[in-house]
C-alpha cells in the first residue's frame, strides 16, 4: 500500500468522528471501482481494522477483475464482498438488510457524455431510483447520493453559491445531459425522502482529486500533475476561464461519511474547500510554479473539433460549503497540498 494513502487512512480513523454509529452495521457502496467509491470503501475498511467495528461493505461492480486490482492491498482486511451488477440493466439482490447505501455509479468522462447521452441519462435516473428503491425495501437507515457541482450549470449568483442557487442549463446542448441527469436524480432523492421518509441526502461535489486517484484519471488535475512530473509544458485546449472549487480526496471522504450519520433528509450539501477557489488557467500557472518551479509553462491551444471533447461550458463558481460546516465538517488540506500528496501518490 502507498504510504500516503495509508496517511490519508489512518487520519480520518484517528478523528473525533463517532466510529461507533457503524458498529455491526453493513454498507452498500456503488461506483465503486471509481474514485470517489473506492477510496470510501478503503477508508470503510481501514477504520473497521482501527475499530473492531465489524461491518460489512457490498461493492457493487462490473468486473470482479477490476475490482480485485483497485481493491488488492486491502482484500485481506477482511468484510469486503462485491456484487456484480450493471445498474443500467440488472437487478441488485441482496438477502439482507443494508445500513447504509452510498451511491457513487455515475459517467464521469465528458467523451461518454457527448458520444452516449442517452446512456449517460439512463445510468444516472434509472440506477438512482433502482437503488433508492432497494433502500426502502432493506430499511436503509441513511443513504447518500454523490451528486456534483455541475448540477448548478450557470449560477444565477455573483457572491457564493449556496444549494438554493441553481442557475441555468442549456437543455439543447448534448452534453447537458450530465447536470441535467444529476438534477433529476437528486430530484428523485426529494422526492423518495418526501414518499417513503428515507434518510437521504444528496453530496455536491466540487473537483475531487488527490492521494487514490486511478492510473486511468485522465481529468485536468491529472493532466497538470503529470506535465508537471515530465517537466512537460501544460497544454489547455480552452482559454481555462471556468473558475471552481476543489477538493481533496481525504476531505471529501470526511464529509460523506459525515453525511451518513448527520444531515437532514431530502437536503443536499456543497462539499468543497472555498480556499481552493482558481480558474483553470490559475490553477495550471500555479503548478507550473509551485509544482514544477517555473520550469514549465503554460500553452493555450484550442483545436478546431474542440466541442468533440466534451468539455463543460465556461462557468464562475464559487461553492459556499456552510451547510457543511454547520455540522461540523471543514476542509483540511490546501490546493497546492492537494498537488503535492497527488503527485506524491502518483510517482510510487
């Protein structure tokens, strides 16, 4: 295992998080061969080590050899079972009860979202509702559904964004239909929380990135990250005016599971550090400068097939994380750490 995200680990089992809320208790994690899934799931099992919790946690995958390479260095902790399903088509079956769900299983690569829309759409509402369905029927005490910041489209506000401010998206844009979908799907959450009383809450993600991404993120940080290591010149394909929030993986995973255990049902809550706030071009210049010490530049060239891409419009965002921070939650680590610890990660 890598030391740094064993670090990363052994602080979130080390905080004042109350541990003892999931003791005997079963989780069901999907996406869980992604980013955000994967380092939950790691994290789970790490603190279950820690604390004698005895819980359980279902993956739910697509590819059982997948699973075993992301999962590799804690298979041996033990209370790790993965279901294979594809959310878009099978049935999840489970002859238990589950505690808690966290619903991660998302597209994530503007490719797909230009190239398969419809399949995009299908993943997000029909895998949401199939999972907060299976949630009622095994009386899950709390679920969490990883939405994102791109669910605000173009805020509708100059200061900070709160949850209240969604602004506007352009429906006839095909790429839209990745905010779209996650606004339906947290729409679904309202709605199941409203019907059925599930203790659902919806996690607005900004940017998440740091120690545990995948050697196959191929997202601008990665991209700066890995210039940066090759003393490579950072290539932007847009004029990188979209301006943003971050997060680092370990924040992130502190957050959620605070989600778990707290939070109002049907609420959904910004999860970002509101320090980490640049465009994409500061972000670049500021690791070419802090990362790779002004040994590297940064290039605009924007191709002629760039709506191809799939890349997010333009946008001028700041998250307001209060909701957060009202229950107790902040962001620990800075931008430029969050570099250093990816890059730290990423060279091992």
């Amino acid at each position: 295992m890598k030391n740094i995200l064993l670090e990363d680990m052994d602080i979130i089992a080390n905080s004042d998080f109350p541990f003892d809320e999931f003791k005997g208790k079963s989780f069901l994690v999907t996406g869980a061969t992604g980013l955000i899934g994967s380092l939950l799931i790691k994290a789970l099992l790490y603190c279950n080590r820690v604390h004698n919790l005895d819980l359980k946690v279902f993956a739910v995958v697509r590819s059982e050899e997948k699973a075993k390479m992301v999962f590799q260095d804690f298979l041996s902790y033990g209370g790790l079972e993965f279901l294979l399903a594809d959310l878009e088509k099978d049935v999840i079956e489970l002859d238990m009860s589950c505690d808690y769900i966290i619903h991660a299983a998302a597209v994530t690569a503007s490719k797909i979202m230009v190239s398969d829309p419809v399949g995009t759409i299908r993943t997000a509402v029909v895998g949401t509702d199939q999972l907060l369905r299976f949630a009622v029927e095994h009386q899950c005490r709390s679920f969490v559904y990883i939405s994102s910041m791109e669910i605000y489209g173009q805020p509708i506000t100059d200061g900070r964004t709160t949850e209240k401010d969604l602004g506007y998206v352009d429906i006839t844009t095909v790429r839209s239909c990745y905010p779209e979908g996650k606004r339906m799907c947290e729409c679904l959450c309202t709605a199941y929380a409203s019907q059925y009383g599930l203790n659902v809450k919806s996690a607005r993600l900004a940017q998440t990135f740091g120690a545990g991404i995948l050697p196959t993120e191929n997202r601008v940080f990665a991209q700066f990250a890995r210039s940066a290591m090759k003393g490579e010149d950072i290539v932007l394909h847009t004029k990188g005016e979209s301006e943003g929030n971050y997060i680092y993986t370990r924040d992130a995973v502190r957050a959620i599971l605070m989600l778990l255990v707290s939070g109002e049902p049907g609420n959904a809550y910004n999860i970002a550090n509101e320090e980490s706030h640049v465009t994409i071009k500061q972000m670049a210049e500021l690791v070419a400068k802090e990362i790779a010490n002004d040994t590297i530049k940064v290039v605009i060239d924007i191709p002629e097939d760039s709506a191809s891409l799939g890349y997010a419009p333009s946008v001028k965002m700041w998250l307001d994380a209060s909701k957060m921070k009202e229950l107790g939650w902040e962001a620990e680590v800075s931008l430029i750490e969050s570099y250093r610890r990816m890059i730290q990660w990423m060279q091992v």
